[in-house]
C-alpha cells in the first residue's frame, strides 16, 4: 500500500461512490418568502450568502445567518423561509415557474437574503458510509474559522453559475464536492473524541494507517497484531483507540468494510457471487451469502436484483 493514500481514505471513499454535486438554484429571496423541500434519496446543503433565514425541519426551527452552511445528509423534508410561520411554496411548483436566468428571484418586496442550494447523489444514499456517519443535520456558523475557509470556493461557485460559460456544469460539480469535503473535515474536526467515527479517525496518523491497510487489501484476514506492527503501535493500543474513535473494534470494521465492497460490484457489474465472494475475502459463497444478509438485510442475489430495479 502506498502509505500516503491513507491520510485520503475519505477522497478515495467519495470517488468509489461517484460523488455528484449539483446546484440547481441561486436565489434572491425578499420577504416574505418560503420554500418547501421533498424528503429525497439525495443529501441537500444551504448556504446563506447573505441576509438571513429560518429552516424548520419538523418542530425543530434554526436560524440561519450570513455565512450558515447546513447539510441535510440523508435528504429529509425540510423548509427555508424569511420566517417560521410564513406559508412554504413547494420546491417542484417553484422550479416549474422560475425563469431560465442564473438567479432567481423568490417572494415579495420585502428585505432580501440570497442563497444556494445544492444536493448531492451517490450509488446508494441511504447506506454511504460518509453520510451515515453524520447526524440529521450538520449546521455551521458563518462565523467560524472553518466556513470562512470555505468563501474561496463559495465566491468560485457563484461566479461560475452567473457567468455560466462553456463545460459550467462540471466545474460547478467539481467546486459542490470540494465544499462538501470542507464541510465534512469542518464537522469531524468539531466532534468529541469518538464522535465522527472512522472519519475522525483519519486525523490520528496511527489509525488513519490500520484503515489504509484496511482499505488497500479487504479481502486480507488481517489480524490486530499485524495492522498494529505495521501502523508502528502495540496491538493494546490499536486495538483501544480504534475502538474509542471508530466505534468498532477493528474485525468488525474490516466485515462492514467487505460487506460495501461487495455490495459495490453487486451493484456496478455481472460477476458470479463466487468471484465477489472470493474478492471479498470469503473461502465460500455460503459464507459470503451468510454475512452479507446479516449485514444488509437481504441476501446479495435478491440486493443485486433490488439495485438494478
């Protein structure tokens, strides 16, 4: 394994479950204006590039400044508005009857807050492994030291989906990954020790390296003794911090790791059971078939056939 690699699990995770940034509105609301958002298998992030806001989410209500960021990484229903109790115009309406410019215009007359609203897809939503590492919702002050790391990319953003110039949707896709990784480093940075799983284990080098042995090799039967020889730490030690940090003890994590891989290739390709089996790191299809239904629910043959319908 190239070591180096380990440190950027999380880019290589992203790429393997082709990441896809899209932004679909840059807005100018004036009060008084609402919008309601879908439950989606897609993940929804906010910026308020001025002014303000509210979102409610249930009976949750937040209020959004200059500069908040909020990630909703499982897509759940949500409204933006000037204020809690004006009434919601519903999101499909809403882009039915915007124009085709490159900012839209929402609501009355009244004081006026801009924002940009994106989502992002993946293979499968609901089981990625990044954003089931996060809560409901991820919110981040537009005071803090991590989203003013982030105005560079945010003023790119909205250059290029104003100037819309020739190959925009790549570059606006490319720039939404990069903020979302920005947001993802910003949040795990922010969690108590434990807190963000294996995604905060990345900044410990000594674990980062045992998940980049890991990740290099699944199908090896790597055992404590050997991941800790060569991340340079006693199997004691691995084998507590992993556990703080990652949630898991380190065979576990390595079964869940499989049990991804293996419901990647089921997803993406033909090959027979036996050869995912064997890749996996499975001596039998049995087996394979054994653990992948524990852990997904479904044995693979009928996940292959649900995916692809």
């Amino acid at each position: 394994m190239d070591v180096s690699r380990a440190s950027d699990l999380l880019g290589q995770i992203l790429e393997r479950t082709r990441l896809r940034g899209q932004l679909y509105c840059r807005t100018v609301a004036r009060a008084p204006w609402g919008l309601r958002f879908p439950t989606t298998s897609v993940a929804t992030m906010h910026l308020v590039t001025s002014g303000t806001g509210y979102l409610v989410q249930g009976r949750e209500v937040i209020a959004l400044g200059t500069g908040d960021v909020v990630l909703l990484p499982r897509g759940e229903g949500h409204s933006v508005a000037d204020s809690p109790r004006t009434p919601k115009v519903s999101l499909e309406q809403w882009l039915a009857e915007r124009g085709d410019g490159p900012v839209h215009v929402l609501g009355g007359s009244g004081a006026e807050s801009r924002f940009l609203c994106g989502h992002f897809a993946f293979d499968e939503p609901g089981a990625h492994p990044v954003m089931r590492l996060l809560p409901e919702r991820v919110h981040l002050r537009g005071d803090s030291e991590a989203v003013r790391a982030m105005l560079p990319t945010v003023a790119l953003l909205e250059q290029e989906y104003e100037r819309s110039e020739r190959g925009v949707s790549v570059v606006v896709s490319r720039l939404l990954d990069v903020l979302l990784v920005q947001v993802l480093r910003a949040w795990a940075d922010e969690q108590p020790q434990g807190g963000a799983g294996w995604l905060g284990a990345l900044g410990d080098r000594t674990l980062a390296s045992a998940l980049g042995w890991m990740h290099s090799e699944p199908a090896r039967d790597w055992s404590v003794d050997e991941l800790a020889r060569r991340s340079g730490t006693s199997r004691a030690t691995l084998s507590r911090r992993f556990a703080a940090e990652v949630g898991m003890a380190p065979h576990a994590y390595l079964t869940r790791l499989r049990m991804q891989e293996a419901a990647a290739q089921l997803r993406q390709g033909d090959e027979g059971l036996a050869a995912i089996a064997a890749r996996v790191g499975y001596d039998s299809e049995f087996a394979f078939n054994r653990a992948f239904r524990r852990y997904m629910g479904v044995p693979p043959g009928l996940y292959r056939r649900q995916a692809r319908s």
